[in-house]
C-alpha cells in the first residue's frame, strides 16, 4: 500500500499494478497507439481479459467490441484511456460507472499546454478523488510489470523479453523507450517499466514506494524532470535505503535557488541543482548524467551486494587499458589503493617475471598461452584486505569465429572469479553491443557480468561505493524538521552579538565578547581580556562591517583601543549615517587556525539546507561549500568536510595543528539545529568563520535573514 502525494487516501499500487481485465477504451484497428498497447499484451504474454471500447463497439485486435465499460457486464480491474482530451472525462465517468477503481490516461492535451489545459486536468483528477478511482497519467504511456505479465501500456519493446530485476520509472514515454531500447541492447533484464506523465494523481515516488516492496526488483533506475513531492521522496529514497535497495536516477532540469535568499551567500552557494545532489547523497541515491550510464549503474548495483571495502583490484592483459581504468577512476573518485606487501609477493609467485604487481594489474598477454594465470591471479588480487570488489578489463568474444580462438581464456577467468569469494565484473573497453554469442559465454563461464566500457563501468562502480558506504552507515535523519514543527523560538536576534548569544544558548561555542558604549568602556573591557583585541561594529543594519571600516584586529594597549574605537565610530556615521549603532564589540583577537563558512537557507523546493566550507573571504573566491538538507548529524558534517576540496587544511596540513573533527561536527550539526528552531521565518543564518584551531571551535561572527527584514 501507499499514500498519492494528492490526497491522504490509501491506494493499492499492487492492484493497480496487477490487473487481471483490462478495458482499452478507445480500441481501434486504425490507430497506432491502440495497435501498440494490443501489441504489447501479445509481446508480454498477458493472459488476463481485454475488452475494446469504442463507440461503435466493434471488435478490436481480435478482443470482443463494447460501446462502453458498463456495457461489458462483469467486472473489470482496469481501464486505459485512448480518446481524446475532449471526451477523457465523460470515459472516466464511465469506467468510475463500471465500478473501474484502476486507470491510465494516454491522452495528451492537458497540464503540459497551459493554463486551460491545467484546469481541464484539475476537473479529472477532482472527479477521479470523488468516485475513489487511482490513475496514471494523463499524458502516460503506461505501465508494464513485466515480472508478473500484467500491463496496460504503449511503450515499444523489442523481442525476445528479457526478465531481470531491474525497475525503469520515467516522467517522459519517450525517454524511457530510448532507455528500454539500449536496455535491451546491453541485455539487461527488466523487473518493470512505467512512464508516470504529467502526474496529477500517481507520481514517481508513488511508483518508487511501490518497487521498494516488489520481490522482483532490485534496482530502481529514474529518469526525473522534476521532483514534484519532496517529501514523498525522501520517505521512498528513506524505505529503499533502509531495504539496501539502490535509487539511480538522471534528473535535468537546473535551477538557482529562489531570489528571496540571495542577499545572504548561502544562497548563491547552494542552488536547487546542489541541494538535489545533497538530498541523494543523504539518502543513498546515485545520481548518473546520461541513459546509457543510468542502464550500466543499473545493471551493476542489480548484481552487487554492498561493497566491504571501497577499494578496487583491477586486473587486464593490456598496461594502456589499465591507465585508461586509472585515470576514469581518479575522476569518479574510485579507490585504486596499491596491494599490500604480502599481496605483491603472493602475486609475484604467480606471474611471469616481466609483470608488475601494481594496481590496475597488468598480466600481460601470457594469460593466451597460459589461461590458468586468471585462475591463479583473480584469488590473489580478491584476499587483498583493501579490495572489496575484483575488475577485469578485456574484451569479449562477439561472433563464433572470435569465441572459438578465446573459448578457454574466458572459461578460465569464469574459474578464477568463482574462486574468489568478492564481487566481480569483466569490463569491456569500449562501449558495444551484447549480442547472443557474448551472452552465452558469460553465462557458459559464470562470470558476474560486463561493464560496458570503460568509463560508464567505472562510474558505475563509483555509485556502487557510494551506495555501499551509505548502506553501512545508514545514520538516521528525521523524516520532517522536527524544531520547525514545534513553535519558533522567540528569539528573533537582529545584531551579530545577539546571534552568538543565542548560538551560545543552543551550546555551539562562540568567542567571548562586551559590547562597548564608549571609548573609555572599550579600555575598560580591554584591560579584562588583555592580549590583542579585535573591534567590530555592532549594528543590525550593517553586514559587511570591513566595506565601512566597522573592523580594527591586532589592537593592544589603552591608547590604541581608544583610537580604534573612535576611528571605527567615525568611519561608520561616515559610510552609514542612517545605521542603528549598538556599540562596538570588544573581543580577544583569533590569529591562528582555519576559518570555515557554516550557513544554512531555505531551498523553496526541499527546505532548509545546511552549507559548509571555506571561510572568510575564500567562501566567495573558492566557493568549496558542501551542502545537506537538515537536521544534520555530526556524522553527516564529517562526510561534508571530508568533500571539501580544501579538507587538508583541517587535518594538519605543513604542520598547523590538526581540527578535532569530532568537535567541529558537534558544533556545526548544533548551528544547524539552532537554526531550525527560529522558525520558517528565518531566510538565512551564516557564521562566517567558524575559527577552528586544534580542539578550539569559535563562532566568531554570526548574521541572521529575516523573510520580513
């Protein structure tokens, strides 16, 4: 069962999924779009009922004619509309009349053309939640849940089926055709396809939910215009995750975050595109840029269990071939780590004198003289403690004249895989056509399967670490934002010392600091604090205090205190004469240690989001900012810093002293939760920096957004 994002109401996706009848209204031998779904029943091998309804009631496709679906006389599970937009509402009045509960609307015409289609769309789906009746579409080519037979759909298919256990959801028909088609090509099997359209009632996460219970499938492949219900979303990613059921999905479509919270950096650091990325990160979600990477993640994460351990042994008859694996896996981040000692002197037992022991591992061409080298390398390379998954990189034999001369080299890697106890996967160089020939020799061998190419393969293997790692740290992050559904908080702090008050309320360490009224109060406090000062100029309505000179560091002695405050005074009524001034703050000077940028804003789509990165001035030359959407855990703050491009800077880097991760992570993943409890009013809250210096975490400056400032 699962709740439509369109109303609270229970549907069962495993009726609507499974039909057992089916009325095709709108059936006719001159149309393609009907001769295509009759086809489909024939190329499924459907062996429910099919009834066609047109107004003439004629037979269609060899299935028995009615005018109407109440004129069919027994019950019917489902109802595919074909008819024009004109009349789709009178056709679904009458399957709601036959007692029809399950529908998919074909037709085209509606919310994807404007306004007066959008009303037209409105009416079907407020009649649909009027008779309870659960539909796809309009503007769908349906659905096949090709495990079970059962479907109602237009979407082309090329013969033979091939059953797998991999799922393809798609908002466009026609994309999802080009995706079943190289499908097909490669070999991949299907569990399922649909293509949801313009989605006024069942959606992609609707259709998501239900795959994550369905025993057929594995993998859920996503092609995504839009996310249209976020939340629904993260509950699907949550339940798939936690099912070690991998999400991949290609979402277009990029988009700046919404103008409203641009006047704070976060804003323009983040973007809508950035926080997509951040949500799958958090859940699990690998995210791919082409279709022909979306089949090949697939296919990989639907014959994967998760990885052990992230690192990769790859092993070829060809050193280019293993440099061209090197360097794709640099660019996707794939572990490469070299062999262990005792790996490489095991290894040099096996090999010809002339090979190295590196990693990618050259064998040379000696395996076509001596194939049990795969038999005796493969084991070597999978009882290495940093490999978690065994790569070969070679080609495969395509016709039977190339399978004659290669017969005993592939049988031997197929040995030599089974002996290792890992995953596995051969990849072929370049991208190619799987025909029948390859097919069946890596069946005939057992191999674990192909990778088509070297670069889709390598980022495939890429998503399948990170889904891995994911699955082994499955931190749980709540489904809402808790500290939002509770009343805000009624602090509204203006000035930069009322927000480190009230960061400091909420247990994040801020630098001590007084406010002073006067010059002579400034040497006052000064003379507490001792040591070099910095003063800054207090005022709501100033943010960037160094453009008005509202900022003097290094400041020591009584008569330099002094003649910085009054300088500070003197320049800001200068620059800003219509500024409130509440003071200027006195505070100990910070000389050492690496400053961060903690900020978080208010994505209009996914909500509040959380940014960190560089701080100081380098948040805006670098723009190395890490994004989350919140409550963060202090575990979710390590994995963004460790991102970070500048991420050696934090741990010792030319002898400055390392960051306690494990404190910086405590009092970002505090900031965070501080800024959920003030409330959906507030746009942005920013620290900038967060002054870490070994076990030492400050917040030394801190400015909040108000959606009504």
């Amino acid at each position: 069962m699962t709740t439509s994002h369109s109303s609270g109401r229970k549907r069962d996706l495993a009726a609507f999924f499974n039909p057992r009848s089916i009325a095709m209204v709108g059936a006719s031998e001159r149309s393609s779009w009907s001769i295509g779904v009759a086809g489909r029943f024939r190329d499924y091998g459907y062996a429910g009922k099919v009834f066609a309804v047109n107004r003439n009631g004629n037979d269609a496709h060899g299935y028995p004619g009615f005018k109407s679906c109440k004129d069919i006389g027994e019950p019917v599970d489902f109802a595919y509309l074909m008819v024009p937009a004109e009349v789709t509402l009178d056709a679904l009045a009458d399957a709601a009349d036959a007692g029809i509960k399950h529908v998919s609307i074909l037709t085209s015409g509606f919310a994807e053309t404007g306004d007066a289609g959008v009303e037209i769309q409105d009416r079907l789906l407020a009649y649909a939640e009027e008779r309870g009746i659960t539909f796809m579409g309009p503007n769908s080519l349906g659905f096949a849940n090709i495990s079970k037979r059962t479907m109602a759909t237009s979407i082309p298919t090329r013969l033979p089926v091939l059953d797998g256990s991999v799922a393809l959801l798609s908002q466009s028909g026609a994309v999802v055709a080009e995706v079943c088609k190289f499908a097909h090509q490669q070999g991949v099997g299907l569990s399922f396809v649909a293509a949801t359209g313009n989605e006024a009632q069942l959606g992609l996460t609707d259709v998501m939910d239900y795959l994550v219970d369905d025993p057929a499938t594995r993998v859920i492949g996503v092609f995504a215009e839009s996310i249209r219900d976020p939340q629904a979303f993260r509950a699907a990613a949550r339940r798939a995750l936690a099912a070690r059921k991998p999400i991949v999905i290609q979402k277009v479509g990029k988009s700046d975050i919404s103008a409203a919270i641009a006047q704070a950096h976060t804003g323009s650091l983040v973007g809508d595109d950035k926080v997509f990325d951040a949500v799958c990160r958090q859940f699990g979600v690998i995210r791919v840029e082409s279709i022909e990477e979306l089949v090949a993640t697939c296919d990989l994460m639907s014959r994967m269990p998760p990885l052990a351990q992230p690192g990769i042994g790859v092993v070829s008859i060809s050193g280019g071939a293993c440099g061209m694996f090197a360097d794709q896996a640099q660019a996707a981040g794939v572990v490469l780590e070299q062999f262990t000692p005792q790996t490489q002197a095991r290894l040099k037992e096996v090999l010809p004198e002339f090979a190295s022991s590196l990693n990618p591992l050259d064998i040379t061409g000696a395996v076509f003289r001596a194939p049990e080298i795969w038999e005796k390398t493969l084991p070597v390379v999978a009882s290495d403690p940093k490999v978690g998954m065994v790569a070969i990189i070679n080609f495969m034999p395509a016709t039977e004249k190339e399978l004659a001369g290669l017969r005993e080299t592939v049988m031997a890697m197929g040995r030599g895989f089974a002996a290792c106890g890992k995953p596995g996967i051969v990849v072929l160089p370049t991208s190619q056509p799987v025909g029948a020939v390859m097919t069946g020799i890596v069946k005939e061998a057992g191999l674990p399967g192909l990778g088509f190419g070297t670069q889709l393969t390598v980022r495939a293997i890429a998503g399948l670490v990170q889904w891995s790692a994911r699955v082994a740290n499955p931190e749980t992050t709540a489904t809402a934002h808790p500290a939002e559904s509770a009343p805000a908080s009624a602090v509204r702090p203006g000035t930069e010392r009322e927000v480190l008050d009230f960061l400091a309320s909420r247990d994040v360490p801020v630098i001590p600091a007084k406010v002073s009224r006067s010059a002579a109060e400034a040497v006052a406090f000064a003379r507490d604090i001792g040591g070099k000062l910095a003063l800054k100029i207090l005022s709501a309505d100033i943010q960037h205090k160094t453009e008005v000179g509202g900022v003097k560091l290094n400041v020591e002695g009584d008569d330099a205190v002094t003649a910085a405050w009054n300088a500070i005074d003197a320049s800001v009524r200068q620059h800003c004469p219509q500024a409130a001034i509440d003071g200027i703050i006195v505070s100990p000077m910070r000389s050492s240690g690496v400053e961060l940028f903690v900020g978080t804003a208010r994505d209009p789509h996914w909500g509040p989001v959380l940014a960190v990165g560089l701080g100081g001035v380098w948040v805006e030359v670098m723009a190395d900012t890490a994004v989350r959407p919140l409550p963060v855990t202090p575990a979710d703050v390590k994995d963004m810093l460790g991102s970070l491009r500048g991420a050696r800077l934090l741990q010792g880097f030319r002898g400055s002293k390392p960051a306690d991760l494990d404190a910086v992570a405590q009092a970002v993943a505090r900031i965070g939760d501080a800024a959920l409890a003030l409330g959906p009013d507030l746009l942005s809250l920013e620290i900038n920096p967060l002054l870490v210096d070994g076990d030492r975490v400050e917040a030394l400056d801190g400015l909040c957004v108000w959606s009504q400032a």
